[in-house]
C-alpha cells in the first residue's frame, strides 16, 4: 500500500511540475497541479456501469469480414 502512495505523490509532483510554467503564481499552480491531476484521474468514474467497467461494443458489423479482400476468380471464356 505504501508503494502505491509512493507512485501517487510522484506523478502528482511531475503533473504539478509539467503545469507549473502555465501559471504566473506559484501558489496557484501548487494548488491546481495535484487537484486537477486528482480530478482527471477520477475520469474512469464516468464509464463505470454498476461498479463495473462498461464494455463498448459495436453498434454493426464490420463490414469487410476478412482483412485482406481475397481476389474473385476471372471467369474463363
């Protein structure tokens, strides 16, 4: 568990450091950095079906069913 919230405050610290030049004060980009790192790594709340991921499926078939089209035989005269 530890190594996890190891992993977390790094790449919160490397998402702040990555912002920090679009900002003018540094207290703001501080404050910013790890809350929209936060809010963008809570995105996957949006696909979420029950708990559970949702599975996108096609709405039609693909239309070509091999992916290589195989040459049609000429007909012989």
């Amino acid at each position: 568990m530890l190594v996890l919230f190891i992993l977390f405050a790094l790449a919160s610290l490397a998402f702040a450091l990555a912002l920090s030049p679009f900002f003018k004060n540094a207290r703001v980009g501080a404050f910013l950095g790890p809350l929209l790192f936060f809010l963008s790594s809570q995105l996957y709340n949006l696909f979420l079906d029950k708990g559970r991921l949702q599975q996108v499926t096609p709405t039609h078939p693909h239309p070509h069913p091999h992916p290589h089209p195989q040459p049609q035989p000429q007909p012989q005269p």
